[in-house]
C-alpha cells in the first residue's frame, strides 16, 4: 500500500547520487582526457549536493509548498547551466560518448523536476491525501526510481568506457548535500 510520502527508494537515489567517480592524473596518463571527464563530473557535482538537500528536507521532514518550490526552481536552474555548458562542449578526440551521457543524466534530472515535482510537490505538502494522491505518488516514485537508476548506470558505464579507452585511474567522489 502507498505511503503518504515517497519512501524508501528515494533514499537509495541519494545514497547512489552521493558519490560521483573523479579522474586523478598519474603518470603516463592523458591528462586532457582527465581534465575533460572531471569537467563534467563537475556540473553533476553542482547540482547533486542540492538535489541530495532537497530530497533529505522535503521526503524525510515534511514539505513546506513555498520552500520546496523555490528549491525546485532553483535547482532547475543549475540543471539549465549545466545543460548549456555539456551542450556547448566539444567532443573529445572525436569520442563523444561520455558527453552526451553526462547531457542525457542532466536532462533526466532536469525532465524529473520541471515535469514530475510539479504534480509531486503539491501532493506532498497535502497533509490528507486521498488514495488517488497517494498512488499517483507511488506510481510517480516507482517509474522514477527505475528512470533515475537507469540514466545513472548509463552515465557509468560510459564513464569507465571512457576511463579504460584513456587509461584513467577513477576515485569516487563523496558529495556532501548543500546548505
């Protein structure tokens, strides 16, 4: 049966999106190639942090409509960024692979938060939902769920194909939520 908030799952998307794999130069590698992976690891790590916020406030401690809302907004915003600058990127000695993944991972986010926290976001401020409400969330939370691990195992697979391809050494890069 569905809860009246988006359970479980949600907290193993913020666990998956709490670590992001960084390239470390070492001898003998391409650094370009480092520098080029890092690039986009860094516009996923300025948005994590506060998608990782706005899930730990809103899922676990209630939801204030206004609040969640402008971080909504504000996290679309870092999604745009992001979205223009992978855009604008070139690929890297023709191996375009890993950028379009690292877009595709932005626009899922961006999609999930212009489109689907639009009907969420209402819904769980709502202090009695009906059980139409509740299921729509449930549905809501299971297809992203699916959505969200999905476009994360695309984003590292094609980051480890690129790290084998230029002999890159990875570490995982713990994110911290922001403040």
């Amino acid at each position: 049966m569905p809860t009246s908030h988006l359970p479980i799952k949600i907290s193993l998307f913020i666990l998956a999106a709490s670590w992001l794999l960084l390239a470390i130069p070492s001898n003998g590698q391409n650094r370009q190639a480092v520098r080029y992976n890092n690039a986009l690891v860094a516009e996923q790590h300025k948005v994590v942090p506060s998608i990782v916020a706005f899930f730990e406030e809103h899922m676990k401690h209630g939801c204030s409509l206004e609040k969640a809302l402008h971080e909504k907004e504000h996290i679309e915003f870092l999604l745009d960024k992001g979205i223009i600058k992978v855009s604008k990127m070139a690929s890297f000695q023709g191996n375009d692979s890993l950028r379009l993944a690292a877009l595709e991972w932005l626009k899922i986010y961006k999609y999930t938060f212009d489109v689907d926290f639009e009907t969420a976001i209402p819904l769980l401020a709502k202090k009695d939902k009906n059980p139409e409400e509740l299921e729509t969330l449930h549905v809501m939370q299971a297809r992203l769920f699916d959505e969200e691990d999905k476009i994360d195992r695309e984003f590292e697979n094609a980051q480890m194909a690129f790290a084998r391809r230029y002999h890159l050494d990875m570490i995982a890069l713990p994110l911290e939520a922001s403040k």
